[in-house]
C-alpha cells in the first residue's frame, strides 16, 4: 500500500473518530454526569429515609429493608435517564421489566403476603419481644419479629417459627399485654359440707397470700351443682408475672386449708342399686 493511500486512510479514521466524539461525547459526559448525580440523591434519600424512620420510632428491622428499597427505586430512575440519553426506546424495557415483576409476584405470593404481614405486624404491634402469646395454635414467649416469620419459645424451651402470614391471619392471644391477670380456679367441696364455711376458708386463704390483688377483688361463688360435688369458682387477680406461681400455690394451699377445715374433695361416685328379680316358675 502506497504511503497516498495510508495517508488517505488514516485521515479517514480520524475524522471518523472526530465525528463519533462530536456526536457520542456530550451524550457520554452527560451519563457519566446523571450516574454521579443520581448515585449522590441515592444515597442522600437512604439517608433521609432512615432519619425519618428513626425520628418515628419505626422497628428497626423494617429500617434497612426501606433504606435500601428506596435506593435500589432511586438508582432505577437514573438508569432509565441514562437509556434516554443515548435514545434508547424505554417504554418497552418498562413493559418487560413490569411484567417480569409481575410474572415474579405471582411465583412469590407466598412470600411476599409474608412479607406484607411481617410489616403490619412491625406497624400495628400486637405483641412484643418477651410477650407470652397463643397464636396459631402454638403458645410461648416471643422470640423474634422478622419481616417474613415470627418465632416463639414455648415454656419447654422449643424454638417455633411461624410465617407471618399465618400469625397475622389468626386470632392473637397476648398474655402479656395487660399488667394484671385473673386466675380461674374451680374447687369442689362435698354435697354434704358447709358451703358458707368453705367460701370462708377459700377467703382466708387468698387474703394470706399478698400476691393477690384487692383491686379488683376476688370472687368466690357457687357455680355448678355437678353429679359428684359443689363446684367453687375462685377467681383472684395478680400481677401477669406472678400468674403461674400463684396460680400453681393456690391450688395447693385451698386443697390443703378445706380438707384441714373438715371439707371434702369428694371423687367421682355412682350408686348401684342390686335388684333381685323372682326366680321364674318351674325353674
């Protein structure tokens, strides 16, 4: 190749770069420009983002999750700009990406109802870290409040993990939510004992146990004829931490006072009644 023709070629080159830089170059600058600028408002959302859920007393295991989600939207957003710079047709990238999400939410449902329980749970809190609750039908000291389960330790020390889902969508007991509780008691005395004399000795008893409240007062009632005994409801209120031990005492200690106050805890009976029948002539 002639030294005209390298020349010719070379010159050609340059101009053809010349030309890429003149119509490519603002545009790259610009993208470089918009990524910066859009990484900089990112991070300044997270970070506003975190303070005002922080200054909410938001949970703080909803905080990271929302930092990030409005981010990642943030980033999105500039990513987009960036293809609308260099002319690239979004509205069908949109499309994609919108049916993606959608074709990703039907496949996660599960998941994400999880998810969207975990967060009203966090929100509206129902129950606390250490609260005592029966939900689900399982019954323990709350454990942990995660965005997708909840775990529970039961009084034998078993670790439960429920989705959220299935805790939010089922009645919640929270044993723990109220400072004082009531104890249910039911004591049977005998047909033929004293029914004055042992709501007396049940009185006694609970008014020498200073675990339980005057206020409200106790009840003592009569509440069932049944087939073997006279059934006594006993019903003191306490503090909900004492409500086991008090609870576990009482039922001790009024079996103990009404027998030693001459009552009976009668067992089940039944009475047979022998007929004898003639015996059949000519037998």
């Amino acid at each position: 190749m002639d030294p005209e023709t390298i020349g010719s070629t070379a010159q050609q080159a340059a101009d053809t770069a010349v030309a890429l830089m003149s119509n490519w170059g603002l545009q790259v600058l610009g993208a470089l420009a918009v990524l910066l600028v859009g990484r900089w408002v990112a991070g300044l959302v997270r970070r506003l983002v975190r303070r005002a859920m922080v200054n909410a007393n938001v949970d703080e295991s909803l905080i990271p999750f929302f930092c990030s989600l409005a981010y990642y939207v943030v980033l999105i957003v500039v990513g987009i700009a960036v293809l609308e710079l260099f002319g690239i047709e979004t509205t069908s990238l949109i499309a994609v990406l919108g049916a993606a999400g959608l074709a990703v939410g039907l496949a996660l449902q599960g998941t994400l109802s999880n998810f969207a329980a975990g967060v009203m749970l966090l929100g509206f809190r129902p129950f606390r870290v250490g609260d005592y609750v029966e939900v689900a039908g399982s019954a323990g000291s709350v454990a942990e409040i995660g965005i997708f389960s909840t775990s529970l330790n039961t009084t034998d020390n078993v670790r439960v993990t429920i989705p959220n889902s299935a805790v939010y969508g089922e009645v919640i007991r929270n044993y723990s939510a109220n400072e004082i509780r009531r104890v249910d008691l039911v004591m049977g005395i005998s047909y033929g004992d004293d029914i004055a004399r042992a709501i007396e000795i049940i009185r006694n008893v609970l008014e020498g146990d200073e675990r339980v409240l005057t206020d409200p007062s106790p009840q003592i009632a009569v509440s069932e004829l049944a087939d073997s005994s006279v059934n006594l409801v006993v019903r003191p209120w306490c503090q909900g931490a004492q409500y086991w031990n008090l609870r576990f005492d009482l039922t001790r200690a009024l079996k103990e006072e009404l027998e030693a106050g001459g009552c009976a805890i009668p067992f089940p009976q039944r009475d047979l009644h022998v007929v004898t029948l003639p015996a059949a002539e000519g037998g």
